[in-house]
C-alpha cells in the first residue's frame, strides 16, 4: 500500500513566479497539481478542468454550502477554491499534492489541515516584483499600484509559513520544492 502524500501549499504575493513555478514542477512525477474551481471568466488560452474549473456564482455557492471545499476566497472581484475530494483522493495514493493559493485560502488550509507544508515564495526584491508586475503587460498602472499594495500585505504573512523562498531563478525553488517532498517521503 502507498503512503499518503503530503499537502504543499504555494503562496506569495502575485507576479513573484508561483505559476511559472507549478509549471516546472509538472516534469516530477510524485507531484499531483489541484486545479482551483473559479467564478472569473477564462483568459487567453485557459482551459476548463486544466487551468480551472470554470463555474458561476451560484454553482460556486452550492459548494462552499455543502463544504465541498477545502478553501475558497474572493480575490480580484472573482471566487476561487479548490475542491477537497481530489486533494484528499491524491493524497490517498501517496502523491504530493500542489495547491497554488493565495493568502487567505493558505490560513484555512493550515486550520484545517495542520500538517500542511506551508511554502512563501518572496520576491528577490520590491523593485523586482515591481519590474515583474510591468513586463507581464497584462494591467494597467492604477492595477499595478493595487497589486503592489496587496503585495505588501502579503510580505507581511510570510512568518506564517513553514518555509520562505526567495525567487531568484525558478530552477532553484523547484529543487527546493523537490527536496522538500524528497523529506517527507
């Protein structure tokens, strides 16, 4: 029989890399990646089920009331949670399982799963985050100043997390990530 994986939660605040991170990390095989539930329409390129579960509010609704799950939060003017079945189905066969959550839904997932490896991924810098944020080309300077002020709320939760690492090249916060797993192995 198959240990049971360990859960791994991602967070940071946005443009630091988390998603460029989780999609390097898709090469190893012990990792099962949870795809978040969502009422924001999808971007270029994203597809329902692989991205996210695309849903609308009411449906959304229906399963925060009937505790389907693990964590959800408002962020952006849209819902965004992930599903508990899959992640404890996964962690069941022995797999590590990735959720990529912002700050809000890493508190729920540590209260209600406490042995939770929580992981910060920060920024090389302020200035950095800031020159990420730009070169994306995906918002405009008012979003910009807001996504930077966020930004500074969720530096100031990093001392809640088990392990902070600093993005300066995504090839070290996999094998970070991969050593990380290794241990609990």
């Amino acid at each position: 029989m198959a240990s049971v994986g360990r859960l791994f939660v991602i967070s940071g605040p946005g443009g630091v890399g988390k998603s460029t991170i989780v999609e390097a990390l898709r090469t190893h095989s012990s990792f099962y990646f949870s795809v978040s539930a969502t009422t924001r329409a999808p971007r270029n390129g994203e597809k329902d089920g692989v991205s996210y579960h695309f849903i609308d509010d009411g449906k959304f609704s229906d399963l925060v009331k009937a505790g389907e799950f693990l964590e959800h939060a408002e962020f952006a003017g849209a819902h965004y949670g992930t599903l508990r079945q899959p992640v404890f189905d996964a962690l069941q066969l022995g797999k590590n399982v990735i959720l990529e959550i912002e700050i809000q839904g890493a508190r729920q997932v540590k209260k209600a799963m406490p042995d939770a490896v929580m992981v910060f991924i920060a920024p090389p810098s302020r200035e950095d985050l800031l020159r990420r944020l730009e070169g994306r080309g995906t918002d405009d300077p008012a979003r910009i100043r807001a996504r930077l002020e966020l930004a500074e709320e969720e530096l100031a939760a990093m001392g809640e997390f088990d392990h902070v690492l600093v993005n300066h090249r995504v090839e070290e916060i996999v094998d970070a990530l991969v050593s990380l797993a290794a241990r609990n192995e």
